[in-house]
C-alpha cells in the first residue's frame, strides 16, 4: 500500500510539473502572438492588447488541436465552424471602441473566445449562437473560466436579443448576405456594429456608426468568415 501511495504521489508531482511547464509555454507563445501577429500589424488599444495576451486561446479549443492556439489563423471547432485568427479578434475588437461601462451584443458565440475577450473590457455582452451544441459548451466554458458578465442564448442572431436592447456596440462573427435590419434598429444612437457582409470571397467587413438615426458605413478590409445562418 505504502509503495502505491509513493507511485500516485510521483505521478501527480509528475502532473503538476507538466501542467506548469505547458501553461508557462502558453504563456509565452501568447506574449510572442500580441507582440508579432497583433501590435506588428497596427493594433494599438493597450487594453486590447493587454487582454489579448491574457485570455488563453488554448482553452477555447479542442485539445489535439490546443498546440495550435497562438498561430495567427482560425481553427476549426466543430459543426463547420471555426475560431477566428488573434489578429481579425483584436482588429474587430479595437473598431469596436469598447468602453468599460458598455453593454455589447456578439452575433455567433462559437468557441466563446470573442465573448471572453470582450468581457474582460466591457460591463456585459449578450451573445448569441444558433448551434445548441457550441451554444451550451460556450457556455459553460464561460462559467468555468469565471466570466459572470457573459450571457448566452442558443438562437438565430439576424434578429438580435431585443430584450436586452439597445446595445452599445455590436460585433457580427458570421457573414450575412445583407446587414440585418433588426441589428441596425438595437443599436444604441451613438454606437457602434462591426459585422463582416458578402457572400464567400466577396466579404467586406465594416463599421457602421449610428448618428441621428442615420447608418455611416466605413469599409475595412476583405475577410472571409463562415456564413451566417437564418
């Protein structure tokens, strides 16, 4: 018996050692991510930044595919859908402006990366995804990384959450053919939406801007994201 309990106690300290080792890699390759994927390429927000090395990626993904996390391209995580690139999240992110006391609807949860992301700079965030399945591992992951802002609903996002409306800032993950007209309408006067438009290599993302009830478009870049389903 003695000899068993000196076996577990070496496999634990052997554990331990291991998880210590990987979380301290971790921790470096998402230094190396925000200093040469995102800071190189123009994002200046320092809180930004400051989340973007402090949200570990890893844990928003499968585990065969967790060696991957601070690569600067999107993953996929089941159901035909993917994580975006750490660049296009802090890029989004820092056109969405986020204020510490704003309220920010996120259309298409997937993972939770963008919702934890944003949680951490925001007051809440209402997110909204239309696959059960990711739905409620998105959500629970959130409750588990202690993310108490964060609220999730399984549904279709071209229709917002008018409950919770108006909303500072809107963030759309998935592609629409046409940017949905209840999105625009919950929208606070004053905020913001960055949501991808197109159709397969035709997408454009934009940053709307309300401003006495009037939409003012400004075109970003060419993205490619997974389409939204309605």
């Amino acid at each position: 018996m003695l000899y068993w309990r000196i076996f577990l106690l070496f496999i634990l300290i052997f554990l331990s050692s291991f998880c210590s080792a990987q979380n301290n890699d971790f921790a470096k390759l998402r230094k190396e991510m925000v200093e040469k994927q995102i800071k190189a390429r123009g994002i200046k927000n320092r809180r930004i930044l400051k989340v973007m090395e402090k949200v570990e990626r890893h844990k928003f993904l499968p585990p065969f595919l967790q060696r991957f996390a601070y690569e600067d391209r999107p993953l996929p995580i089941g159901h035909g859908q993917t994580i975006s690139q750490p660049y296009i999240v802090a890029l989004m992110t820092e056109l969405l402006c986020p204020k510490p006391t704003d309220k920010i609807l996120e259309i298409g949860t997937g993972s939770g990366y963008q919702a934890a992301i944003l949680a951490e700079l925001v007051d809440k965030v209402y997110t909204i995804e239309i696959i059960p399945e990711l739905a409620k591992s998105a959500e629970k992951r959130l409750k588990i990384l202690g993310y108490k802002n964060v609220f999730v609903r399984c549904g279709d996002g071209y229709f917002g959450w008018p409950e919770a409306a108006p909303f500072d800032g809107i963030i759309v993950t998935c592609s629409p053919e046409k940017i949905p007209q209840p999105l625009i309408e919950q929208l606070k006067e004053g905020g913001r939406m960055v949501i991808p438009v197109g159709e397969g290599w035709s997408q454009k993302l934009l940053v709307l801007h309300k401003k006495k009830g009037k939409i003012i478009k400004q075109y970003i870049t060419d993205v490619l994201f997974v389409p939204m389903k309605h």
